[in-house]
C-alpha cells in the first residue's frame, strides 16, 4: 500500500489535469473502473505511461474483451503468484527441491515497496526497475544476498517471457537494475561475516558430549561437508559402510548434483552405533538415516532448522554460542581446511561442485584408485581434526598419489 501522503500529492494533481482519465488508486496505481470491474495501468509517478496504456486497451477493455497483449490479466502480482504455483507443482512432482521456493518469497514485498504490484508487466520500464533496485539496496541485505534477489526476479521473467512460458513479452530492465560486482561482495565479507569456522577443539568437545543423533549430524558435516538439509536427507541406501573404503553416494539436496565422500572410521562407527542401538527398527518404508529424538522422520518443511537449533541448543550448554557459526558452519570448515588439496576434481565430488562433465563419469560406482583419492581428502581433514597439525593439503595418501 502506498503513503497517504503519495497519495494524496497525485490526487491533488490529477484535480489539476480534470482531463485525464485515470483515478488514484490507494495502492499508488493509476486504475479505471470498465465494466464492473478495476484496472491498473501503472504507477502514479509516470501518468504518461499510464496513459498510453490505456489508449492501447481502452477498445478492448470497454467491448468486454482481453487486449491482445493480455496486460489487463498479468499484473506483477498476479505474475509472481504464477510462479510460485509452478514451483509448487514441479516440487510435488520431485523436479525441484521444495526449499527453492522460499527464495521467491521475498519478491512480492520487495514489489509492493516499489509500489509496482498492481502495475501490468507490459508496463514495466527501466524506470521501474530501477526503483525495485532501490527498494533491494535500502533493505539492509547483504551485497551477495541482494545478488540472489535480482537473479531471481530475472528469473521469473525469464520463465513468463517467450523462451518460457509466454505469458509476457521481453521485460526491458535497463541499465540501473544491476547485480553487485564479485570484487564488492567479497570485500563485504571479509569487512562483515561472520566466521564461519569452527575450531577443532570446539568440535572435538561437542563431539564428546553430543548425543548419538546429534554425533551422526557433526561427522556428516566436518566429515562430508553437509549441510543440516543434506544430514536429514540422506537415506540408507546412499551409505556404503562395508567397503573396503567406505563412503557415500548422496546428491545434495540444494542442487542435485553428485556427491560422494570417502567416511572416516569414526564415521563409520558413529553411524553403526546409531542404526545399532538408536535409531527405531527399520518398520517402515522410512529409509532416512537420521530421525528426531522422538524416532521420528524430519519434516523436510524444516529443512534441517530443528537439528540446527538442536546444535545451537549443544553449544549454548557448552557455554560456546557464537554469532553466525551453527551446524552449517562445518561445511565452512570442511572446505576451508581441504582448500589447499591439490586435487580439484575429487574435491569438486565431495563438495558437490562437479560439473557435468564429472557428474557424467562418476555415475558408475569409482574405482578404487578413485575411491582412495576421496579417501586422501577425507585423512587431510581427519589428520587436522585429531592431530591438530596443519593442513598443507597434501595427506600421505595425496602425496603417494593414491
């Protein structure tokens, strides 16, 4: 909704301009009643526009029939709604990680404040956007997230436009609605992150005290580097703890793409002893690893945000809460302590980071060659966690060149 105060500065000029045929909208729209029924014709501050728009559909409009660039039906609004139904429904179908659509969310308020929700898309201008750039910079969100807001509204055109689903003509965004450079977003998070890495003793302590649901998660995450979506996600299956090396085989659940670590032996052991004598009989067709405490299966609503609070829960009785650092923040770790590892490719594996190409060629199961270049990766991490030297990425398995 519009201020009062912007409001009433339009209705006064439109008592000067009694020819105009448009009337105020509380909403900070120009709109025209046709038919029984409201129309909006864009912003207040750009009458012209508004104008044109109108001229173009009037004929349409007052003979009861859709103009054909179908502006009067997809209104901003109306257009996110779309998208929004149409993630829901590729998520039902298993096509979509059910998370991604908390990242559209946003945009709706981010529009209404740039007070363009009722506006026809066909409207939309450079002016516009600009104005919904505004709105992303003055929100107090971090340059990286602010990244992530624009490519997702360029996304949702995309997916209206004629190379989607043809709901809209080409939007013109013009040349202020802008993503932050990566020069910029890096700065920013040396200057304000939070740290994102925990120190080995901390995760040793909380290892010694943690009960067996909540040791399973730390492994997986310094071990594997998951992320608390991935620890709940994880089925039976994706667990191969009877190899020779053992290791998983689990995608990650944010971008489907393969991933496989080579576990440890504390791993390993941790997992058997939960399945062993904590986790509920296999009753059920339920085949995800990790359950609650009640030995029940984590709604994927929650996406991890139980266990995660259940970590910040393990940290504040250790008297160890920090800002910004929770159970996430062992991937953080993970990747930090492997950055120096010489072999990209396996690390891009673990990560999840492969490529298509990789992706491709690791569908069959690895060979063993394979299978102990992953476990090279996994003892750099094992050594600097239980010897506490540092990592020169370079394990005795690395540097033998298994």
């Amino acid at each position: 909704m519009a201020t009062a105060d912007y409001v009433d500065k339009w209705r006064a000029w439109k008592q000067t301009h009694p020819d105009f045929p448009l009337t105020v909208a509380p909403c900070g729209q120009w709109q025209k009643k046709v038919r029984g029924k409201v129309h909006y014709f864009g912003v207040l501050r750009d009458p012209d526009t508004a104008l044109r728009l109108w001229l173009k559909e009037k004929d349409y409009l007052l003979a009861g029939a859709r103009p054909p660039a179908y502006t009067n039906g997809i209104v901003v609004d109306e257009l996110l709604a779309a998208h929004i139904k149409d993630l829901d429904e590729r998520a039902a179908a298993g096509r979509l990680a059910p998370a991604t659509r908390r990242n559209y969310l946003p945009l709706v308020q981010i529009f209404r404040e740039a007070m363009l929700s009722q506006t026809p898309v066909s409207a939309l201008g450079p002016q516009d956007f600009a104005a919904v750039q505004r709105v992303i910079e003055k929100s107090g969100r971090t340059l990286r997230t602010q990244k992530n807001v624009i490519t997702s509204i360029r996304s949702v055109f995309n997916w209206a436009g004629p190379d989607g689903m043809g709901l809209i003509g080409r939007v013109s965004y013009g040349p202020r609605f802008v993503m932050p450079s990566l020069d910029d977003i890096e700065a920013e998070q040396e200057e304000k992150s939070p740290v994102r890495f925990f120190d080995r003793e901390l995760i040793l302590s909380a290892l010694a005290v943690a009960r067996p649901q909540m040791k399973v998660a730390i492994y997986l995450g310094i071990n594997c580097g998951f992320y608390p979506g991935d620890t709940i996600a994880i089925t039976m299956d994706h667990l191969h703890l009877d190899e020779p090396i053992p290791y998983h085989d689990f995608r990650r659940v944010k971008t489907k793409r393969r991933r496989m670590a080579s576990l440890w032996p504390e791993t390993v052991e941790t997992i058997t002893d939960y399945i062993d004598n904590h986790r509920r009989p296999l009753d059920s067709n339920e085949q995800r690893l990790l359950l609650t405490q009640g030995r029940q299966p984590y709604s994927q609503v929650s996406a991890g945000a139980k266990l995660s609070a259940s970590f910040r829960g393990l940290l504040k009785r250790m008297g160890q809460q920090t800002p910004g650092v929770g159970l996430g923040s062992l991937r953080h770790t993970y990747a930090t302590v492997i950055d120096q590892v010489p072999d990209q490719s396996m690390i891009d594996l673990t990560m999840g980071h492969t490529n298509r190409s990789i992706q491709k060629r690791t569908y069959r199961q690895l060979n063993l060659d394979e299978l102990g270049r992953l476990r090279g990766i996994a003892e750099v991490v094992r050594g600097w966690l239980f010897e506490g030297g540092e990592s020169n990425g370079r394990s005795p398995e690395i540097q033998a060149g298994i």
